[in-house]
C-alpha cells in the first residue's frame, strides 16, 4: 500500500487523496463545524502545536540528512552548515525569513563551485 | 427583480471591487516568501517521483504546505498510505483551530454553511495569517468575497509555480538543483520558529530535527510518526513542567 505500489494511473491520484486531501480538509471542515467552541490557548492544542511541529521537523531533518537528487551529491557538513549559517542569519536578522532564506542557499552555492562537489 | 435592480448592481459592484481586493491582497512580502516555499516543493516533489499532474493536484488540493512536505516525506520513506494518512492527520489538526478562529471573523448571520466550508479549504499559515490581519478592515459583508480572492488567488497562483518549476528543474544544471532542493529545509526552519508561539514548540522542532534522522535508520516507514508523537509529546511535557513551575 505504498505509494508506488499499484501501476494503475489512478493509484497515486487516491493515494493522494485518501492520505493528504482526507487528513487535511477533514480538520478545516471540522474547525467549521465547531464554530466558536474551542479556544487557541488549552493545553490541548499547545500539544497539537507541538506535535506537527515535530512532524515537519523530522522531514526537513531527513531532507538535510538523506536528501534526493542533486543535493545527494553535496557533503552533509555542506549541507547542515548552509542550512544552520541561514538559520543563524535569520535570528540576527530579526527572524527575517528572506534573510535566511538567501543566506543559506549563498552558502551552499559558494560551497559547491568552490568545491566542484557537483562536476 | 426589476424593483431592487438599483440595489442589486450596486451589491454586484461592491463585491467585485472586495473579490479584487483580495486577489491584490495576495501580492504581499508572506505571499512572496510562500511562493518561493512552492518552487522548493515542485523540485522536492519531481525527485520523490511524483508526476508534473500529480504534484499539481496536490497543490490544489492538499494546498496546506506542510501537510504536502509530510506527504511527500512519507513517500519517499516507503510509508504505507495508512500510515502516511496518519502522519499528514497528525501534523494538520492544528488547521481545526486555525478554522475555528477565522470563522467568527468571516460570518454574518446570512453567510450560507457551504460557503465557509469552501472557503475553509483556503485555510494554511500564509493565507490564515494575511486574512485574521485584514478582515477587520473589510466591511463584515464582503469578508467572505475578500477571502475567496485572497485564498483562491494564493492556491491558483502557486498551482501555476508549482506546474512552471516541476518543468523547468529538468534542465536546471546540478548546482541550482542542489539549491532548489535546499530550499524546502531552509524555508521550514525559519518559518516553524517563527510560527511557534511557545518556547515548547522550539523543543520540538529541535526534537523533530534529530529524531527524524534517526527513525529513518531505525524504524523506516514509521520513522515521521515517531518522531512527531515522540518529538512533539516530550516538548509538551516541558511544556506542562515548566507551567506547573511557573505557578508554584
């Protein structure tokens, strides 16, 4: 039941629907539904906040860790020093994402002409 | 019909200039740095395999970003669709709030219920957080309409990134690929800190960091859940420690 586990057309289509469209329209239909009834500040949702912020972390953790593609092709130290540099870019930015952002992928870009890691 | 039309062509007016205002609406500083989130998305989705129809009706109908970002995580990682389905429901509840917050704002007392429950599919960060800033200068009447332009805009928009640089990564020399790819972790990092309103979500988005890594080795497929359920439930017991200290 993976997502490359049926060669019908139609596989990844509700794979995608079931597993993405489903899990996520299902909780705004649901904040409709209950209107006014619940508020931002219950321990509950801190513990909602904290939880998919995790989820998402552990993702971007693997995509510095094990990316895909060309990226594959660059050093880890490369790659976790560009994305740290442009954290810490962003911090003394003033939490500037576009600071951080660009600082970053300078980072990378110079590291890899420099070391030719991709010729 | 004849006798209100007066009235009519000036509420039909009065709603395209507010559609209008939203659609401009979307052209903001946060609308500018999601776009570039979603050219980091179109290069992350081609290399996980993902066709160019694929990931553009991912884009439209998933629309919230890191929902899409799990997603495609738990593809790579082999998951199985439940699973995965699971791993995108635990990382999307907070979109329930998010909605519970932005309805007061939208409704009338004549605001239709499929309305908000279409509008609700435009609810992610970027669009909840332009919106719960503006509604209060639209008039209550047209908020629904401004809404409508601003989330539409924004999901159409980035369905169209989206499309462009799936086309165009495959011909990108391998260093700008490399940067594209950089630039879904780069724009999270920044954008999780940035969104976590207590110092137990910076807990777990260090947690998240390195856990995500090591269930990859040990436990693949399972290795987003734990570390969300791990990750997330130790930085809310922080969380509820530190509380009951702050208390005594």
């Amino acid at each position: 039941m993976t997502f490359g586990a049926f060669d019908a057309w139609w596989w990844p289509y509700l794979f995608i629907l079931l597993g993405g469209w489903l899990a996520t329209d299902g909780w705004r239909f649901l904040g409709v539904y209950l209107g006014g009834k619940i508020t931002e500040e219950s321990p509950a949702l801190v513990f909602v906040r904290t939880l998919a912020t995790a989820l998402v972390a552990a993702v971007i953790g693997n995509l510095v860790v094990f990316p895909s593609g060309a990226l594959a092709g660059v050093p880890l130290m490369v790659r976790v020093g560009a994305a740290a540099i442009g954290f810490v870019a962003y911090l003394v930015a003033r939490k500037n994402m576009l600071v951080g952002i660009l600082v970053a992928e300078a980072v990378l870009l110079a590291a890899v002409y420099a070391g030719g890691f991709l010729d | 019909m004849a006798d209100s039309s007066s009235h009519t062509i000036h509420r039909a007016s009065d709603y395209r200039h507010w559609f209008l205002k939203g659609i401009i609406g979307a052209a903001s500083i946060p609308g500018l740095i999601l776009m570039s989130a979603f050219v980091g998305f179109a290069g992350l989705a081609r290399e996980a395999g993902l066709s160019l129809a694929q990931t553009v009706f991912m884009t439209g109908i998933i629309w919230a970003l890191p929902a899409k970002v799990v997603l495609i995580g738990a593809i790579m990682s082999g998951a199985s669709l439940p699973a995965a389905a699971f791993a995108v429901a635990l990382s999307s509840v907070r979109l329930a709030p998010m909605v519970v917050a932005l309805v007061p704002e939208l409704r009338t007392e004549k605001t239709r219920p499929w309305v908000l429950y279409l509008l609700s599919h435009f609810v992610a960060v970027t669009s909840w957080v332009l919106a719960m800033e503006r509604l209060p200068d639209v008039p209550r009447d047209m908020r629904t309409v401004y809404y409508g332009g601003l989330g539409g805009t924004l999901v159409v928009a980035n369905m169209g990134v989206v499309a462009v640089v799936y086309v165009l990564a495959g011909s990108l020399p391998p260093e700008l690929s490399a940067a594209l790819l950089l630039l879904t972790p780069i724009y999270f990092l920044t954008s999780l800190w940035s969104s976590a309103r207590e110092t137990a979500s910076h807990f777990a988005m260090g947690f998240g960091l390195v856990l995500g890594p090591v269930f990859h080795v040990l436990v693949p497929g399972f290795d987003l859940l734990l570390a969300g359920l791990i990750g997330g439930g130790g930085a809310f017991l922080i969380h509820v420690m530190t509380e009951r200290k702050v208390r005594q």
